[in-house]
C-alpha cells in the first residue's frame, strides 16, 4: 500500500457517530428493545442512510470518509457484543461527566433527552470487565511445550 503524500493540504477526517436519520432509528430501537421488526426494511434503512451520510461527506470535503457508526447502537452494545469478558451492569449508575452535569443541568437535561435525534437506542447501562477475553487469551498467550 502506497501512502499518499499531500504537499499542499491536510487531509481531513472525523471520528465517532453521527447522527442517524428518524427512519433508522425506529428500526434499530425496534431491533434493540427485542421488538418485532423486519430484517430487510433493517437492511435497506442502513444501506440508505450510510451511502447518504457518505455522499454528503464528500460533498462537505472530507477526504477519508466512514459510514457514521450507523449500524452500532453505542459503544456499551458495540463492546458487550464484540468482546467477551465483559458484561452490563444496568443496576449501576453511570457517571458521564458528571461535574459538567451537574454544572450545566438544563443543558444536559434537552440532551439526553435529545441524543442520536430522538433518544438514545439502547438504554445506557455501564459495561464492567468481568473477566479475561478468551479472544485475547487465545491472541497472546501461546502453549509452551515441554521436553
């Protein structure tokens, strides 16, 4: 693979989720809250709004462009499902931030309210290590035989 080297400008990108339009949304608190929902109208809801999310990232310059994180609920879902060793604590409270919080509560009152254009799709619950991953196990701790 060939880096490519820019003399006259930076190349730009971002990280992390943008937001997801109300029509996939609906789909995935459906999918996420265990509710009946159809896999196809799933599919094509996604592949929508990622080549839309794509398109007008090209159109807005950015060079490296992704696909918004449009398929993961959140970061919590993301890892418990992804990665063994770890499970939800639902009964814990979580703490985001929470001097700022208390610091601007009408602020952050709309906001969780208003997450991800419409709520957040999964309720936030703390994920804990529970445990070693088997997958990382298995990645770095290799048998030593012995003569």
């Amino acid at each position: 693979m060939t880096v490519q080297q820019n003399t006259d400008r930076i190349q730009t990108t971002h990280i992390g989720s943008l937001p997801r339009p109300h029509r996939l949304l609906d789909v995935m608190k459906a999918k996420y809250s265990g509710e009946p929902y159809d896999e196809a109208a799933f599919a094509a809801a996604l592949r929508t709004a990622v080549a839309d999310v794509v398109r007008r990232q090209v159109d807005c310059g950015i060079d490296i462009v992704t696909d918004g994180e449009f398929s993961k609920p959140g970061f919590f879902t993301y890892v418990r499902e992804r990665l063994d060793g770890f499970e939800t604590r639902p009964s814990v409270k979580l703490k985001l931030f929470e001097q700022e919080v208390a610091a601007f509560p009408e602020y952050y009152e709309q906001y969780f309210k208003q997450a991800m254009m419409g709520g957040a799709i999964v309720p936030l619950a703390p994920v804990v290590c529970v445990g070693w991953s088997d997958t990382a196990v298995k990645s770095c701790c290799k048998p030593t035989s012995r003569m």
